[in-house]
C-alpha cells in the first residue's frame, strides 16, 4: 500500500494505471456490476478494477483484484483484451483532488449463478443488460469495444 499522503502527490501529477474485468455472462445479454464504497463513482455501480502493482502483468493483476473484490478465481486464459483507455474524474478518494487514469480492461464470461464474496470497496453486485442506457458513459464505452471484438 503506498501511505495517502504520497499516493495524494501522486495523482495531482500523473495518471493511475488501472485494471478492470467486466463479467459478462454466457450468452452476453448481461454484465455484473459492483456498487462502489469510494469516490470516485461513489454509490454508482461499475465495473470491478483497481490499481495495477509494480512488475504486475496485466492479467495477473485481474486475477488478483477479482479474487480480492469479489472473491472469485479467473482462469488468466479466459480474459479477453477489451481494450484500453482513458478515465478522467472530476474526484478521488481525496475531496479536492481529480484522477486521471489510463485503464486496461478485460472481459470475463461467467454464468449468472456464481458466488461472489465482496469486499469493503462494493456494497452490493448486481446483473445489468448489456444496452443498458443508464450506465455510466465510461462504460458504455468500454462495452462498444467489447461488442467490436467479440
């Protein structure tokens, strides 16, 4: 863990590098969405991801974040690139202080009755259809450069 007051000076002056999965099911109707704890996207259901470690391969990382968040064990061979791209908030876990992050994304084809073990960072998961207007537009980005390779 890098102590606040640094990760602080870290995000006023560069990019995070991040991580996400977005499940998907079998027939790829729906995707799973965490309800997150923090800012950003505070109370705003959105795909599971964190930070990627130093000297951490990208699919390592999403194993580990998906076995952290959710409590699931991914099988590295089954992530599908996504894509990549740039994430820019207007807040952070620090009140006054934006994120801007360049994030890897993958997906993950699961079927809709796994068990899930959240941590402190997800109040709830919940499926949500694929189309779905209402998510978020960085979202809705990421699951058009899904639709194109799939």
């Amino acid at each position: 863990m890098i102590e606040e007051s640094l990760y602080k000076k870290i995000i006023h002056c560069m990019p995070i590098c991040t991580v996400d999965i977005i499940f998907v099911d079998c027939v790829k109707k729906k995707i799973l969405l965490g309800k997150r704890t923090n800012e950003p996207l505070k109370e705003v259901y959105y795909s599971i991801g964190g930070r990627l470690r130093k000297n951490e391969k990208f699919k390592n990382a999403a194993c580990r974040i998906a076995k952290d968040e959710l409590g699931v064990v991914l099988k590295s061979d089954k992530l599908v690139l996504g894509g990549v791209m740039d994430e820019q908030f207007s807040n952070s876990m620090f009140e006054d202080e934006s994120l801007f992050s360049v994030n890897i994304f993958y997906y993950y084809r699961v079927n809709n009755q796994n068990k899930y073990t959240l941590d402190k960072q997800h109040s709830e998961i919940s499926w949500f259809n694929y189309n779905d207007p209402t998510l978020h537009p960085n979202l809705q980005s990421k699951l058009q450069n899904i639709s194109l390779i799939s």
